[in-house]
C-alpha cells in the first residue's frame, strides 16, 4: 500500500507532518469524506497533532467531533474495499446501527504504519426499525 502514498512519504511532507505529530511512530490515520453528494470523495493521510498553530502553511486540518462510533479491525490483508463494504452493510446493521452520512467523515486507523492492521471508524446512529 505505500506506494499509494508516495506523495507523502517520498516528499518532504511526511518529515514537516512528523514534526508536529503527537506521536512519532508509524501511527497513521486515512480520514475519507464526501464531495458531492456520493459521487466523489476525498482521502487525506494524517497523524494526530498537539498544536494546531504549529501546523506547516499550505498543510489541511481536520477535526473528529466526540461521537458514538463503530470500529472494526481488519489484518493488512483484507481488501480495503471489501472491509468498508461488510462493516457499512453488514456489521454495523447487524447491531442495530447505521453509519451516520451527514456527520461526514469515516476513517481508517493504522496504529503500526499503513502496510500493517487497520481498523475503520464511522460515527454510527440507532436504525430505523
């Protein structure tokens, strides 16, 4: 999957993103929301930051508001899409949730570097029955 990434890792952005990481190891998050309407979405590979004004200019911030979410592990060898696929129209409804859309975003976590085990996260709300 790191060749996905080679924007990141092979420029000079992942040393000035490491700067003012919370945390310098390999822990990444995928951060994923929607542009018009369903048809197009955005990815954006963060880490999680102490201080917002130390943030390089030019780089993009986010926020994850507190919510009730839905995690799910997957092993580095699980399809990406297929694991999004069964947490969304499975997993999830099985529980008697659904991933909430109008909250926006959905993530990917990586807590030993993109090529290793991931969980994805949505916030989540209780099915209409």
């Amino acid at each position: 999957m790191a060749t996905s990434y080679n924007d990141y890792f092979n420029t000079e952005k992942a040393a000035l993103i490491d700067n003012v990481a919370k945390n310098k190891a390999a822990e990444y998050y995928g951060l994923v929301w929607y542009l018009e309407g369903h048809e197009r979405y955005r990815y954006l590979l963060i880490k999680e930051t102490v201080n917002l004004s130390a943030i390089p200019a030019g780089a993009e911030t986010k926020g994850l508001p507190a919510a009730l979410y839905a995690v799910a592990s997957f092993g580095k060898d699980h399809d990406g899409v297929k694991a999004w696929t069964d947490f969304f129209f499975e997993a999830i409804p099985q529980e008697g949730y659904a991933p909430d859309y109008e909250h926006g975003f959905f993530f990917e976590y990586y807590p030993d570097g993109v090529d290793g085990n991931y969980e994805l996260w949505t916030h989540m709300m209780k099915a209409d029955v």
